[in-house]
C-alpha cells in the first residue's frame, strides 16, 4: 500500500510515535512544553516552533488518535518518493521549513482575529501541535513537482492528477478556516506549510536540483 519508508521519513515516524506515547501515557506535561502557543503568548517558549510537529492530539480529545494515524500515514505516501528525489538535506528542509511557515501562517491569522476582538486569552491559551503542516507541505511538493501523478483515494472511485490537489487543499482549507467549520482546527497552519512546500518544490524543480 505505501511506498518502502526511507531513512528520513521512517525516523520522523518513529518520533512522532515516540512523542506521543511519552505525552499521553508518560508524562502527560509535555503538552504544555512542546506545543506551540502563540509568540505573544507568555506560555510561547523557542523550541515549540520545532517541538510542535512531533505533538498530536491526545487519546479521547478532539480527533485523538486519528490526528496522528491520518498525518503518519500520508507521510508514509507522499514522503519516501520526495525523499529519494530531493535528497535527505533538502528532504528535511522541506519537512521543517513547511512545519515552521504553517506555524507563522497561523500566527498571523491569530494576530487578525485579535484585531477583529477575538478573546485574546483564548488565543494565549490554546496550543497549536501536530505535523499537519509539515506534511501539507510535502503534499504540496509532491504535486509540484509530479504533476501528473495519478492518485488514488479511499471513497473515490477514480485516480486524480497529483496537479489538482495543491489547489483543492487551499481551497478547502480556506474556506474552512474563514467559515470557522471543524474549529479546533489549524486551517491557516496547511495553508502555511503547503505554500512553503509549493515554493521550495517549485525553485528545486525550477533549477534542477533535484539530485544532491
């Protein structure tokens, strides 16, 4: 079903696994400590920009379980091929960089509901987490530079061109995030990391420097 998982991709999963067994049957505090508040918050430390996409929601909350099964398993669809093309440095800067840019997207969105009168409490107290944005943007990537992939999806009956899915990610994404449907959901944060994803994709793809 997936793709044979190569060393980077394969490591990611098995931290993320590592992450959240720690933080739901460990120590349940890391939560507080790795993921990321919003950067005025007073809980906002440095390295939840990173820690954050190792985090996922916690069993019996919210989407539980599924948030980490749904993200690992696109990871293990799209990322082995994007590894062994890009190469493992490029890889991870695509992996992290789109992680951190869905981070910034999200901030900024923060920042306009503060404008707006949003509960400005709330917004310090509520973290984001979770490697949707990291994976966006290497969903992005994919289509970017495999166009014309054909891809296959549980309930349709037919494959997709690869080149229809950056669009109808940020499409769906923002009229979720601006409709506020399925709250508690980082909308912004996808459509950060699947623009970055899109960007380095395309300059990569642009230069040719898809082999390191």
């Amino acid at each position: 079903m997936f793709p044979k998982l190569t060393p980077v991709t394969r490591n990611i999963v098995i931290l993320n696994v590592i992450f959240y067994l720690a933080s739901n049957f460990v120590y349940p505090q890391l939560y507080d400590i790795f993921s990321v508040f919003y950067i005025e918050s007073p809980f906002f430390r440095v390295w939840q920009i990173i820690t954050h996409m190792f985090m996922h929601a916690p069993m019996g909350y919210g989407i539980g379980l599924t948030h980490i099964l749904f993200n690992m398993l696109t990871l293990a669809s799209f990322g082995p091929v994007l590894e062994q093309v890009l190469g493992e440095r490029k890889y991870i800067m695509l992996y992290f960089l789109s992680g951190i840019g869905a981070y910034l997207l999200n901030c900024g969105w923060n920042y306009f509901e503060i404008m707006q009168g949003a509960n400005v409490q709330e917004i310090y107290s509520i973290p984001m987490m979770g490697a949707s944005g990291a994976i966006f943007g290497v969903v992005a990537a994919f289509s970017t530079m495999f166009p014309d992939a054909k891809l296959f999806f549980m309930f349709i009956p037919f494959p997709i061109k690869a080149k229809y899915l950056l669009p109808g990610i940020i499409v769906i994404s923002l009229y979720l995030g601006f409709s506020g449907s399925m709250g508690g959901i980082a909308h912004f944060a996808h459509i950060g990391g699947a623009i970055v994803g899109y960007i380095l994709a395309k300059s990569w793809k642009d230069n040719q420097y898809r082999i390191d």
